[in-house]
C-alpha cells in the first residue's frame, strides 16, 4: 500500500455492538493504528467525577493532548458510572473539539509503520473521517448488547445487575441518537453489519472481505 493513499476504516455503532473488538483485530490483520474514540470521552468521564463533576476545559485539553493508546486500555474505563459521564459530557460542543480535534489529526497523520488508520466511535464516518474507503456501521440487538456488556462487566467483578445495564444501554443509546451534536448515525455509504448472529470470527472475515476488495481494486 502507498502511504500517500494509506487505508481508512470507520466504524460507527451504538453501544455493546463489538465494534471495539472487530477495530482491534482489523487494525492487528492489516497493520492499522487503532484508536478507540468513546475511550476518550470515557478517559475525560473519569476526571469529571473526581473532580465532583465539574468541567475543566484547560485540563480536559491537556489530557487529551498527552493521551496514548496504553491509556485506552484500561479496563476501569467501562465502569457503568464513566460511561454515563462520557455520554453527557460528548454533548457538550467545546469538549466534543477538543476530541475531535485529536481524533482527525490522528487520521490525518498517522505514526509510520503502519499501513492506515481504523477508528471506531459514533461520528467517525462523517465526522471525524469522511473520506475513509471503508465505512461500517456495526449493531446488534438490544438483547445482545445488553448481554455482552454484562459479561464484561461480570468478568471484571463489577457489581451490576443485568437489568441495570440493559438500562444503562438504552439510555446511551437515546443519548448517541437524539443528541443534537454529531449524532450516532448510518450514512448513505457505510455497510450494515448486524452481529447479533455472529461470531467473533465470523464477523471479523464478512469484514475482511469487504476490507480485501477495497485493497484489491484500489491498492494493488
């Protein structure tokens, strides 16, 4: 692939649609930095409810601008309460910049030694990466949403009920929808995928495919 024509994927889902793990075993398959955009949002969530949910737009800035990727993985992040706080606080439009910021340099100027860039949030395709050659648009039922989530949160030891989080994702879900600042939404040129029946692997190899004939036809 030509680094001057690197490849772009964007995914965009609601929450618990396993978006996060198919970005991750695209980005590891094709050699792509991937960034885990609700993970920022949930990084500024964490320091709002420390600091006794006040906003903080010098620090949130400063965080954001020193943020890398090891500090997306922590598991604490998906804690029921960050996940509120980073929904409310993706409403506000001065913090959505300094994200979105962040996020369009990181699709723009990607580190060398990779072959592209995948992303995967909310706003990604229209927003934040417009001109990607693959845009997905990732769901699942609520049900198995709900599910997944609940496992995660279990295997971490959370204590949470499973009604307590089917709740919490339908409230983040009216949230990513209904917000009046980048919305969750499909675009016109972004590929349903509906994992509700999938496995892991299956649904990673319907992307591979689609992945595949893009780098064929405009790559190669």
């Amino acid at each position: 692939m030509k680094k001057k024509n690197y490849l772009k994927v964007a995914i965009d889902s609601p929450a618990g649609s396993g978006a996060g793990t198919q970005a991750k075993l695209i980005s590891e398959h094709y050699k792509l930095y991937y960034l885990d955009t609700g993970k920022l949002y949930r990084i500024l969530g964490k320091v709002f409810l420390k600091n006794n949910s006040k906003i903080n737009y010098r620090l949130f800035r400063k965080i954001i601008k020193k943020t890398k990727p090891v500090n997306l993985k922590s598991k604490k992040l998906l804690i029921n309460e960050i996940g509120m706080a980073a929904a409310r606080l993706a409403k506000i439009k001065k913090i959505r910049k300094i994200v979105n910021d962040y996020q369009i340099g990181i699709s723009k100027f990607p580190p060398k030694n990779y072959n592209g860039v995948c992303l995967d949030g909310r706003d990604i395709t229209y927003n934040i990466m417009p001109d990607a050659q693959i845009k997905i648009f990732m769901i699942a039922s609520l049900s198995v949403r709900a599910k997944r989530r609940f496992k995660e949160l279990s295997n971490l030891d959370h204590k949470i009920t499973f009604n307590e989080v089917l709740k919490s994702i339908k409230e983040r879900d009216f949230s990513d929808y209904n917000r009046k600042i980048s919305p969750l939404k499909k675009t016109k040129d972004s590929i349903v995928i509906n994992n509700s029946n999938l496995t892991i692997k299956e649904c990673f190899l319907k992307i591979k495919k689609i992945i595949d004939k893009e780098i064929k036809f405009n790559f190669s």
